[in-house]
C-alpha cells in the first residue's frame, strides 16, 4: 500500500521496488503501531524483505 504497487511477494526487496528512507521511516512506523512491536529503523537495511523482517519480527516477539 505504501509503496502504490498491488502484489508484493515475501522475497521482493523493499528497495528495487522503489522504497527510499522516506518511505521506510513510513513503513517502520506503520510496523510499530500495527504489531505493537519495538524497530529499530536500520531493522528495515538490514531485512529488506518480507519473509526476513518477519523472521526477524517473530524472533524478537518471542524473546520479549
């Protein structure tokens, strides 16, 4: 939704979509506020897709 393109898959990389740091900052707080979940913004450079953001996600969930 953020980024205006329709179907994103899991292993697409947020940046060869055409995400830049103004659009992660976007992207980082709407992750925060719907899974109520701390981020660190650099999360986004370091796991540029969905399948490895959510890896990431589901680890520092469990370990709260």
């Amino acid at each position: 939704r953020i980024l205006g393109i329709e179907r994103v898959g899991i292993k697409d990389n947020f940046f060869e979509l055409g995400g830049n740091s103004i659009v992660a900052l976007r992207v980082w707080s709407t992750i925060m506020r719907e899974f109520d979940i701390e981020l660190e913004v650099i999360d986004l450079l370091k796991f540029p897709n969905i399948q490895m953001l959510s890896e990431m996600m589901d680890n520092k969930m469990n370990n709260s």
